[in-house]
C-alpha cells in the first residue's frame, strides 16, 4: 500500500465549527470568483488562505502540514489546497492529479467513498488521504444528501522552478 490514511481527530471534534467557517469562506470566494465552483478555480487560491486568519483552520493546516512531512521524502514541498462544496448530482467523476502527491480531507463527506482504480476508500469526517499523484479516482454517492459534500483537495508539489507559475494558489511548507 503507497498511500495512507490519517485520522484527525480536529475535524471530529470541531466539524460543526468547522462547517459554519466552511460556508461562510465558500460565500468569499463566490465574491471572487463568483458563480464558479470552487473546485475548478483551486489554480486561483489557497483554501488556508480564504480561511485565514481562523485559528480552527490555522491547527487544521500546521496538521496536514506535519502529514505531508510524514509522508513526503522529498527535500522541498509546496501545497495547494482547494474546497469540494458539492450537491450529489456534482461530484467527481474519473480524474487524475497531475502532481507528485496528491491528497483529500474529508469535513463532511457525507456517505460516499473514493474509488481509485485499484482500491477503494470509504470516506469518513476526519480522514486525510495521502497518495501518489496521477491516479485516476472518482468520487461515489452511496446515499443521497441535501446539504453540500464538504472535503478538501490538496496537491503536493517537489519539483522547484525559477520561474513563476500560473498557478498562484501552491506556498511552501
């Protein structure tokens, strides 16, 4: 097995704060990027970032922070984090990340789980995954929901360059 799930015992306890937070910033960042979803705007912002100055959210990223650490071999790493705010009707279909590490939170993830090619994750408040990149996923209801699926997708990212990027969501941890 070359990925691995971690429990947070943050989100467990704090979920309910957690989502009340969690809706208010999917509210700033229609401000921004208003009727986009934010799944498919992560190259333009950092979830830590809409979150910040939240102190709830500032534990949750030095917790995956310390994750990636566990995790990740590499010398250098920079991560992105993005909001999955979806209805049933929204979520992922087969994807792939094309970075060296790729990894979701789950906040609510209602009753649904990930299924990868070769495996299956059943999703639960609290996991975090963490896995190679490139590994074509999709995410499946397994009960219907009304309120939004709440996870966070985060990349990771080793491979400097000295120029800027495109993407201006990626800071270094």
């Amino acid at each position: 097995m070359d990925y691995k799930i971690y429990k947070s015992q943050l989100i467990i306890d704090n979920k309910d704060e957690m989502l009340e937070q969690i809706h208010r910033a999917h509210s700033v960042h229609q401000i921004y990027f208003p009727g986009n979803d934010s799944t498919w705007t992560y190259k333009g912002y950092n979830f830590f970032g809409l979150t910040s100055p939240s102190l709830l959210f500032s534990k949750l990223f030095f917790e995956l922070k310390n994750i990636i650490y566990d995790y990740v071999p590499e010398e250098n790493k920079w991560m992105q984090c993005w909001l999955n705010y979806h209805r049933p009707d929204q979520v992922l279909d087969w994807h792939d990340h094309h970075w060296d590490y790729h990894g979701y939170i789950c906040i609510d993830p209602k009753k649904t789980k990930t299924v990868f090619e070769e495996y299956e994750i059943e999703n639960e408040v609290g996991n975090i995954y963490i896995g190679p990149g490139n590994r074509k996923h999709k995410v499946v209801v397994e009960q219907n929901y009304n309120n939004p699926r709440i996870t966070l997708g985060f990349y990771v990212c080793v491979q400097p360059k000295n120029t800027p990027d495109k993407i201006l969501s990626l800071i270094p941890i």
